[in-house]
DNA sequence: TAATCAAATGACCGTCCGGTCAGTTGACTA
DNA sequence: TAGTCAACTGACCGGACGGTCATTTGATTA
C-alpha cells in the first residue's frame, strides 16, 4: 500500500481529537483560575498529557486563547441572532433571545469577558470589539424589527438598546449567581417587561 | 513642647496621604493590566514611590485590591440605593437609578468584577458575594416600591429583578463601548421601558 | 522481527515578580 | 551642630512559569 493512502484524514482526526481535549481542558482551567492564573502545566494535565505535546499542538498559550474566544463569539452569534427575526410573535422572539443569551452565559462562556483584563492591550480591544460586534448585530435586528411594529426610528433604536441591554445583563447577573429564582420566571418577567416598554 | 503634642494626627495625616496616593495609582494601574498583570513596582513608579514603601503601607498586593474593592462596593450602594426609595415621581426615580449605576461603571469603578477571575477562589467568592449583596438590596428596594403601586408582591420581585438587571446590562455595556449614542438618552430609553413594563 | 519516524515526554532554561531587609536619607530635637 | 529615628530605598532572594528540545515510546512498515 502506498504510504499515504488515506493517512492525512487518519492523522487530522488525530489532531482534531487532541486539539478539543487540550482546549475543553483549556476552557475548564481559564474559567476555574483565569488566563494568568492558569498554567501549561494546568491545562496539560487536564488535558491527560504532557506539558511538551500542547506545544505540539499550539504555538502558545494565547493561541488557545484565541482559539477559544472565536469559537464562543460564535456560538453566540448563531444561538441569538436567528431568534430575533424568527417568524414568531414578538413575545416568543424576546422569550427566545432572552433565553439564548441567558443559556450562553450560564454555560460559563462568559470568561470571553473575564479574561479580558489579563490580556495584553491589543487583543483586549481586539476581543472587545468582537464581542461589541455581536451586540450591535443583535441591536440592529431588534431595530428592524421593532420598525415594523410601527415604532420610529429613532425610538426603535433606542428601545431595542434597551432589549439588548436587558439581555445582557439579566444573562450576567444570572449567571454570576446574584439572581436566584428559576431561569424561566426571569426570562418571563424581562420579555413582559421588554413587550409592554417597547410597542406601547 | 512635648514630643507627642499631636504628632498622632500629623503621622495620620502623612500615612492617610501617602496610602491614598498609592491607592489611586493601584487602581489605575489594576483598571489597565489587571490583577495579576499588574506589578508592585508598577504601582510604586505610578505612585511616585519605592516599591519597599509601598510595602510600608500595605501588607500585600491583595491587601490594596481589598482596600479598593471595600471603598468601591461602599460607593455603589450609596449612589444607587437611595435613588430607588427618593421623594419623587417614579420615573425620575428610575431615571436616577439608571444615571447612578452607568455612572458608577463609567468612572471605570468595576474593576471590582473585571479582576475576579484573578483572585483566588476564596477572595472571589467574597468579593462576588459582597457585589451581589448590592444587587439584592436594590432589588429589593425596587419591590418595596412597585409593591407601592399596587403590584402583586411576586409580580413586583420579579419585575425589580428586571430593572436591576438593566440597570446593570445598560452600565456594563456603556462602559465597554458597545451602546454608542449618548449616555442620557440611554437613561431615559430605559427608563421608559422599565416604567411602561413594570406598573402597567 | 528489525527499521523507521512521528508523537509524546518532562527536565531544563531564562525571565519575571512578590516580598524582604540592610542601608540611606532627611526632618526634627536638644 | 550633633544626634536620633522613622520613613524611604532598591538590590536581592526564592520560587514559579512559559516555552524548548534531546530523548523515549510505540505504531507502522518492509
């Protein structure tokens, strides 16, 4: 048999296999200790190898950073935008964007924000933006949507800063544990309060 | 003269100086590194000291972090709290409050939740307890009063919980740079969304 | 089985940082 | 002016960490 018959695949599920273990065990480290507070050494044993093989499979340890920052920002992404124009009533769709943005943090995704401090300069604005790009996004679906609702522009602007506003923070102060009620009755009582403060 | 005339208060008053002095280069040098990014000699140059002077002052680095979180969560609650329960109109208490909380993040004051990753565990807890403590309590200052208006005693702790999470998405977000437009039509959208959802 | 070599290892290196402390400074006293 | 001492200084220490690389391992091939 020649040498390389299907040997890239088999070696790229390989690496694909070694690379999700090193950054699951990345993520539980950097959320448990934070980016300085994490080490090699740390991240390696959770992942159930050696110090040496990370580097094998990443250049650095901002590299996983950076790893991990884009594959949250996108999730994110794709787990609120959809439920803002959904072809459903406008309650369901601030239900459904509350608690996809609730669900996000809750998974302890968040430490896209924690770890922010701890960076250099450059990728903390770099990571900021990003993440204030998906914001604006969500912003700016809110608006379309609560013009055809019939409310101005400019009004609509503003309120759907409002929704955004209300999702995030509800989605942190959740999650960091300083709102202690079930999930659901939260999200009820910011879609009702998002309802009756944005259409009336 | 006696050696002890009111040498006290004089040595007070230096101690008080020079403690203040290397308390406002901390924060501003923890508000741009981070914790654990931030070092003693940093913070000694930015105070116009020597790093051993610093340690005439404070015990250690996490004894300044103290020191500041302390003053911080103090500063928070006496700006918000007695917003929620003042002699005016509901909406200009809203208003108020929402002016309070986005000016407390705005003047940079969170690094409070920023560094907490950085903590130990320990320290964490404490510090992400004594915040939310905060947040309860002007939670539970919005209750008393929506229950004022009328509101079903769940109805109003689950819309209080509402308004506090927006006051507190609106400021985090604000002080990110991710809402754009000016602060006080930020205030007043929201306002109006937490008065028309909440006693209507 | 022997040869081959990519993957995995962990001891090691240079650097950095929190905290210490012996020495210096300078304001105040007698 | 000489003496005193608290405030201040910064060189230094011990330890920790990110990253390297010579060596080992074990799967695959011939």
């Amino acid at each position: 048999m020649s040498s390389i018959p299907n040997s890239a695949t088999k070696t790229d599920l390989v690496t694909a296999y070694r690379r999700d273990q090193i950054l699951q065990a990345a993520r539980g480290r950097f959320m448990a200790g934070g980016l300085k507070g994490t080490t090699m050494n740390q991240i390696a044993h959770a992942a159930g190898v050696a110090k040496g093989t990370v580097y094998t499979y990443f250049t650095s340890k901002d590299a996983i950073l950076n790893d991990l920052l884009s594959d949250d920002l996108g999730r994110l992404r794709e787990t609120t935008l959809p439920a803002i124009a959904a072809d459903e009533p406008l309650p369901d769709r601030l239900r459904a964007f509350f608690r996809a943005e609730v669900a996000f943090y809750e998974q302890g995704r968040d430490f896209i924000e924690l770890c922010q401090l701890e960076l250099g300069r450059e990728p903390r604005r770099k990571a900021r933006r990003q993440l204030g790009d998906v914001f604006a996004a969500q912003q700016a679906a809110w608006t379309v949507t609560l013009i055809g609702f019939g409310i101005p522009e400019d009004a609509a602007a503003r309120r759907a800063r409002a929704i955004v506003s209300l999702a995030y923070g509800l989605a942190v102060q959740r999650m960091r544990g300083w709102l202690d009620g079930d999930a659901e009755s939260d999200i009820e009582a910011a879609a009702r309060l998002a309802w009756k403060g944005a259409v009336s």
